[in-house]
C-alpha cells in the first residue's frame, strides 16, 4: 500500500533511504517545497536517486527495503 495515497503500489521505486511508494508518489512528493526531500527522512533526494523496482531487480534491492 502506497503510504501517501493508500491504495495499492503501481509503478514501485525506492528511495537510497530504502522507502518504498508509487513512483508518481515520489514524483508528487518531490516537486512539493521543499523540494527534492524525502517525505520520510527528510534528507535530500533527487527523481534520479530514485529506482523504479521490477521482477528483475527486485532481489537486489528487497533486503534495503525499511517500509514493509
């Protein structure tokens, strides 16, 4: 479950914080000032630290996961 907009996940991407949402989530979160922020930690991040997961690199990024 996406944890800004609650409904089900499309388009996962992780954060380097190991935050997981919606890549429009991200994107929405993002350009909201301040801007490149994550909601989360607060800490800088960019559209390009962001990682869009997919069934081929999931495994490589499961275990970054923090918001289960």
């Amino acid at each position: 479950i996406d944890p800004i907009t609650l409904d089900p996940v499309e388009k996962p991407a992780i954060s380097p914080y190991g935050h997981v949402m919606s890549y429009s989530s991200w994107t929405g979160c993002l350009q909201q000032e301040p801007k490149n922020v994550c909601p989360f930690t607060k800490k800088q991040v960019k559209k390009r630290d962001l990682v869009v997961l997919t069934w081929e690199n999931i495994d490589e990024y499961r275990s970054k996961i923090v918001n289960w």
